[in-house]
C-alpha cells in the first residue's frame, strides 16, 4: 500500500502579494493574491512505502480550497531534498531564484537576461507570478503564464508567441503526487490547423482534437456555446497565436487541467459540498488516450478497473498504479523460451487467444501467411515477434512491446464484436495455472495417504456431504402448490441459511438473509416477524406474487408455514437494493446508462403490476430500498408485503397501511390508494436517482439561510434549463443530458398534488422510451408551501 501527501504551511509572516529586492519568501511563508484566490510558497509530497522520499517545491494553489490542488509548480522536475535554508527571493542581476541560503547555490531561476533593473515580484489575482520592473509595472520582465504546467487559469493563454518561438502548452503531471512532467500534453495544433489537441508529449499524432474554431467554439465541443460557464477568444495575429477563455462568474473557482489520465478536464469547485466537481473531459473514454494503461495490457472504458494485464503478465510497478501512472503496463512473468534458450531453432512457445479486442497498431503485414497456422508460425520464427491475428485472409504480426488493445462492447447497430489476438506466452506460463491446480490436488491425496487422522476426516467430510445432497434433494423436491410455489420445511430453510447467519437486511415486517440449495443455488430468505402481521403480510404475498411473473420483478421461489413461522424464498440478487450503490460511497458507482435504464425497468414492472396482471396490485412501498439489481444490474421490484389486490370494479381503496416517509403520496397518508399512489413514489425515486442523494437529505440553499426541499429545487433547475447542477456530482458530468431533463420532467409530474394530474406509469414508460412528448411540469403545491414560496416556477 502506498501511503501519500501533500503538506503545505499555512503559517506566513507575509500578509502580501508581493516580494520586492531585498526580500526573501521562506518555507513557512506565502503570498496570497489580492482577492485572496491564489496562494504561492513551497510545499512537499510525501511517499512512504518502502523508503520514506519527500521532495519540496515552489508552487501556486488555491488559497480558498481547503482540498490542496496544485496549479503551477517552478521546479517541477528539479525537486529539492532538503528544505533547509530555502528561500525565495530577487537576485542581484533582479532575476527570481530559489536559493539554498546555507550554500549559496541556486536552484531555480526565472533566467531573464536584463540589465541590472530593479524588480518586483508579484502573485496576481488571476493567479499570475508576475517579474516586473519595480519603476514601470506594467513592463513583465517573466510571467507565470508564459510557462505553464498542467493547469489552464482563466485569462492565460494556450497557443505560440510568433516573434519570440514561445510554445505555451500543457504537460501532465507523473501522478497524483509527482508534479514532474508526465507523458502527455495539450497544444495548439503544430500543422496551423485552428484547433488544440492532446498528444503523447513531443508527439506529432494526437489522440483526441477539439476541431477547428468556428468564431464561437471548437467543432468537437459545442458545448461551449450558448450557457457555458466561460467566454473563449481565439486570437490570431502577427504577434500571436492562442486560445484564452474567462469565467462568466467571478465568484465561480475552476480548475482546468491536463490530467495525470491523459484526459483534459474541467473542474468547478462547489463550497457546498467541500468537492471539485468535474464538468467537462476529453475524450470521455479513457480508452482513447494513448498507451494510457501500458504495454501488454487491455482496457476497457466501462470498467471500474479499466486497466488490465492480459494473461500471463503482472503489473510493472503497482505502487505507480496506485497514483494512476500506469504506463509502465505490465511484463511478463516467464520469458519467452526463445529468449532463454538463443542457441536452439525450436521454441516451445505458445499462443493464448484474447478475443473481442481492438488491435493494437503498426502492425506489420505478412503476405506469405495465407492462413492462421502459418500465421502463427511466422510469428515463432521470429523472436521478436510477440502477437498475431489471422482474418480475413489477411496476417498480422506485432514485435515487442504492445500498445492500445482495448475491449470492444457489443454494439446493435455495427455487430461488431472486434477480432482476436493471438498473444506470444512462455509453455510454462500455459501450464502454470493448470500445475497450481494439480499441485493442491496432489498435496490433498499425500496429505490423507500418510495421515490415518486426514483419512478419517475426509470419510466425515463425504458423509456430511452426503446428508446435505439428501437435503438439498428434500428440497428441491418439496411439495408444490399453486404458481408453481415450493412449500419449504423450516428446518431445510434453517440449514440453507446456516441458521439464519448471513443477514442482507431488514424488510417490510421482517428480515432477510442469504442461504444457498444444493450448495449452490443461491436464495434469499425473508423471515417474517410477529404473528399477526406477520400472517397477513405471508397470505397478502405469496397470493399476490405466486401468479406474478415479469422481467423486473422478483420472483418467489417457495414460502415456508409450520405454526407461527412465516417464511418467503426469494431468488437472490446479487447487487443487493438500489440504496446501496446510491447513497454508499464505499459500493459501486452506477453510470447515468445504467441508471437510466434501472428507471425505465422499475417503470416497466409497476406497469405490468397495474395493467397486465389480472387484478390491478398496488405496490404501496416503492423506495430503492425495494428495488433489487441482479448480476447485470437490471432492475426488480421487491417485497410485495404491503401490496393489495384492486379489482377492475373498482377505481379506489382505502387502507390503514402506511408506505415509507418521503415516498408517500398526499392520498396515500390521507389513507386513500390508487395506483397513482405507486406513481407518486416512482417520481420520488427517480429524482433519486437523478442526484444520487436521498430528497430529504439534498436540500439546496437559494442564497440564504433556508434551505429548500429537493424536488422543489429540481422543478426550479429544471425550468431554468440547469440539469447539470441537479445530476449526481459523482458522474463527474458523463450524463446524458436529454436523458436526464426528461427523467427530471417526468419526475415532477409523478408527484404532482393531485392524482388526476400525474401520468400513469404505462405512459411513464412510453415517455422514457421517446415514444410520446412531455411538456415542462409545474412545482406541486404541497411541495411548494413546504419551501416557503407562494409562486410557480414552473409553466
């Protein structure tokens, strides 16, 4: 584990903006630009793993951000050992040094060739380290600017000084603590094409541009225009030649910055929630950065883990991966037999296939090789030959270090499902999984050979094996009912739970725990409490959902009943509920995509529960809690406990049955249920998912001292047109923004007042679906006198 820091003095004896001659800028000082911004002065990043390295740097960051963020560094790649007797300070000939006062010797310089002036240095509110002439300060001897690192402050300029052959660009940092220079860079376009792009550093082949500049924005991004949070500029004269932009708000902090990644993005920080908010990056997939996991490894972009080594190779230095330096990539863990044994002309390499990938480049083609066999052994006869692939009748070989093989997902409209690789491995790497297998076999069979003791266990092991097959037969072979239901036995149940140990939660009138059939067929078991409600939540249940099948529900298995006891089996889910990975920050993030579909599924199984099943079921309890993701995170609605049966007759019930605070329909409290009751909490989910926060814990402040209730506020930003303040900040801006004004739109119709004014969840589908048209929703009363507003937002 990789334990790092970033550590900078807060102590200052300055209380300015600037240094004049004479002066000195120690460890434990800093200057704060005017508006109090911008901070500079020397920090350090720690790294402990094996050896504890610390280097110390002179530096510019956001002063009102308690999240340190670097934004220019001087000495990113001379970093300094000891940061005893450092200073900054103006030198005799009036340049900038940093100076180790105990030796005399000069680390960093802004090497200006001047006459002896007299200098001032200032830090600007725009975030600017200005050198100028103390008598004339408005002549800038040395900028800041003029030599960036990895961030674009608003009012700098990206692009070339033509007189003087000045190249600003962007250059990423090594990782998240080593601000040296890393492998990539944004610039203007070398070829004189009007547009920026992102390149391997010193690479004239770039891996993403923005298009050309149209007077407004950049072809690739039109996004900039219309409500974006900055003004751009393209300048191109005699002079000069850049692109510059500012914010709208000045009050807005924003953070720019060619990534560790390889991505360009663009950050706002939201005081709020204390948090950089990414609103911008490209190119959005990850993969499409150049070498950005490294040699010998695939990446895929839907992944959590989209860095990958292909089999048979190990990480290179997984102390760099931890800080997102991955383009080490991976090596191999035996050589190949040809590199081991040079004097031989046989080889006992093999190849092992990696199928559904995006070939890596420059490949090199053999005409010779008119199918896969000789292919391959085109390949072998040459050592430096690492990888082929054979389609088409066409041959392709690879030599050495592989680049850029990447996963290709199944798409409908090109069905392409990518070729295959045939990777160049060690015989023995072959074998090695397949020895570790038989080595742990063979060690059991030595091990109860010798042992009378290990004898004897295993005998017990058999018999119990033995009595858990007979019970698992028992089973599955239980008496069955209607629908299909298995009429468990408690003690079956018991045994497949491990006496109920393995507790997934608390549900309506009881508790569920996971168990397993036959050792492997997973289940979850809901243990009903209390023998009053809990029989009237057994009979409600298993008469509702017996009959009940559908893509988005979940389904019953079996149901146990001997005297008092009351149980309900389940199949299981592996993804648990929706809550979990919505408002756990320690579970897996789940994407706008799939969370877009989760709605439209959970849409489609309250429509099948209302309008396909015989007698219309009334969930009465929609919250994520109760709504369960499988291994593919698709969507099924669970625990029917508090639905009741309306039939066709009838348009209303009225019931005593109490849903969850902050899903419940006006209606609903009042006691009265339709299935508009379901649509109601439906609306509240969805925002939900929206935010990714629970509505009564998302309030958002309207610039004083009250706060106002979530969906208020999402009506509101909804009008305004401003989805991306509303989206999850965790998304990091990867949202489909159509998608998302429209989820928003038909949320805030599900919780309007009246029942009559919400849409059934039949047309909740056909709206996700892009099937019918919505117009904009006006705010709920009831939810509007809750915020303390008399006025509509919404029309």
């Amino acid at each position: 584990m990789v334990i790092y820091s970033f550590i900078f003095h807060k102590t200052s004896s300055y209380a300015t903006d600037t240094i004049l001659a004479g002066q000195a800028l120690a460890v434990n000082d800093k200057l704060i630009s005017k508006n109090g911004r911008y901070a500079l002065g020397f920090f350090e990043t720690s790294r402990k793993s094996s050896k504890s390295t610390t280097n110390w740097y002179l530096g510019i960051w956001f002063n009102t951000v308690p999240k340190f963020t670097s934004a220019w560094v001087a000495n990113r790649d001379r970093p300094i050992k000891n940061s005893t007797s450092l200073a900054l300070t103006i030198s005799h000939d009036g340049n900038l040094i940093i100076l180790n006062q105990s030796t005399e010797s000069i680390i960093w310089s802004t090497q200006v060739k001047m006459a002896k002036n007299s200098t001032t240095a200032m830090l600007q509110s725009d975030g600017n380290f200005i050198l100028a002439n103390s008598s004339n300060s408005s002549q800038v001897l040395w900028q800041s600017f003029d030599h960036p690192t990895d961030t674009f402050f608003p009012g700098a300029k990206l692009g070339w000084n033509k007189v003087t052959g000045l190249n600003r660009r962007l250059v990423s940092s090594k990782n998240l603590i080593n601000p040296a220079s890393g492998v990539y860079c944004t610039e203007l376009d070398p070829s004189g094409v009007n547009q920026f792009w992102l390149a391997p550093l010193n690479s004239s082949v770039p891996y993403w541009s923005s298009g050309k500049w149209n007077g407004e924005y950049f072809a690739s991004i039109p996004e900039m225009a219309g409500k974006a949070v900055f003004n751009s500029k393209f300048v191109d004269n005699d002079q000069e030649k850049y692109y510059t932009y500012n914010l709208k708000d000045e009050n807005m902090i924003s953070w720019q910055v060619q990534d560790v990644s390889g991505q360009s993005k663009l950050f706002i920080w939201i005081k709020g929630s204390q948090e950089w908010v990414m609103i911008y990056r490209q190119p959005k997939d990850l993969c499409d950065v150049y070498a950005i996991c490294g040699p010998f490894t695939i990446c895929n972009g839907n992944a959590l883990t989209y860095c990958n080594c292909i089999e048979g190779f190990t990480i290179t230095s997984p102390e760099d991966w931890d800080l997102e330096d991955r383009t080490g990539g991976c090596s191999r863990n035996t050589p190949l037999d040809c590199i081991r044994n040079k004097s031989t002309t046989h080889t006992t390499d093999k190849f092992y296939s990696v199928p559904c990938v995006k070939l890596p480049q420059n490949p090199r083609k053999v005409k010779a090789a008119a199918n896969t066999s000789m292919c391959a052994q085109v390949c072998l006869n040459r050592c430096s030959c690492t990888a082929y692939s054979f389609s088409d009748g066409r041959c392709l070989i690879w030599h050495n270090e592989m680049l850029n093989i990447r996963t290709v997902q199944f798409s409908d409209t090109t069905n392409s499902t990518g070729e295959t690789l045939y990777l160049r491995i060690s015989a023995k790497e072959v074998q090695s999984s397949k020895n570790n297998r038989r080595g742990i076999v063979i060690e059991v069979v030595i091990g109860t050979g010798v042992s009378v003791l290990g004898l004897l266990a295993l005998i017990l092991a058999l018999m119990i094996w033995r009595n858990k097959k007979k019970s698992s037969d028992r089973i599955l072979n239980g008496s069955q009912v209607c629908n299909g239901l298995i009429a468990f036995k408690y003690n079956d149940l018991q045994g497949a739970t491990k006496r109920f140990e393995d507790n997934l939660g608390a549900g309506s009138f009881g508790s569920v725990f996971k168990g397993f059939i036959d050792d492997s067929i997973a289940i979850a078991v809901k243990r009903l409490d209390g023998a009053y409600q809990g029989e009237k939540q057994f009979r409600a249940e298993v008469s509702s959902i017996g009959a009940v099948q559908h893509i988005n529900l979940v389904k019953l298995v079996g149901f146990c009943c001997e005297g008092s006891k009351r149980l309900l089996v389940y199949e299981y889910m592996s993804n648990r509920s929706l809550d979990v990975h919505l408002f756990r920050s320690n579970s897996a993030m789940v994407n706008w995509t799939a969370r877009y579909q989760i709605a439209l599924g959970v849409a489609r199984g309250l429509t099948y529960l209302h309008e396909s099943c015989r007698d219309c079921i009334i969930h009465c309890d929609i919250k994520p809690e109760n709504i369960l993701l499988d291994a593919s995170f698709h969507p099924k609605i669970a625990d029917f406990g508090m639905a009741k049966l309306l039939g066709r007759n009838f348009s209303r019930v009225v019931t005593t049955m109490r849903g969850t605070a902050g899903y419940l329909a006006p209606e609903w409290i009042a006691g009265v249920a339709t299935p508009k009751v379901d649509v109601y909490s439906y609306g509240m989910v969805l925002l939900e998912i929206i935010s990714g926060k629970r509505n009564s814990n998302a309030s958002c402040s309207s610039g004083g001292d009250l706060d106002i209730y979530f969906p208020v506020h999402a009506a509101r930003k909804l009008l305004e047109g401003d989805m991306r303040s509303l989206v999850d900040q965790r998304l990091h801006g990867d949202v489909n923004l159509d998608e998302a004004e429209l989820a928003c739109k038909v949320a805030c119709w599900c919780i309007q007042d009246d029942d009559l004014d919400r849409p059934t969840m039949g047309q909740v589908v056909q709206i996700l679906e892009g099937l019918v048209e919505i117009r904009m929703p006006p705010i709920p009363r009831l939810l509007q006198a809750m915020a303390g507003t008399s006025h509509s937002v919404c029309s």
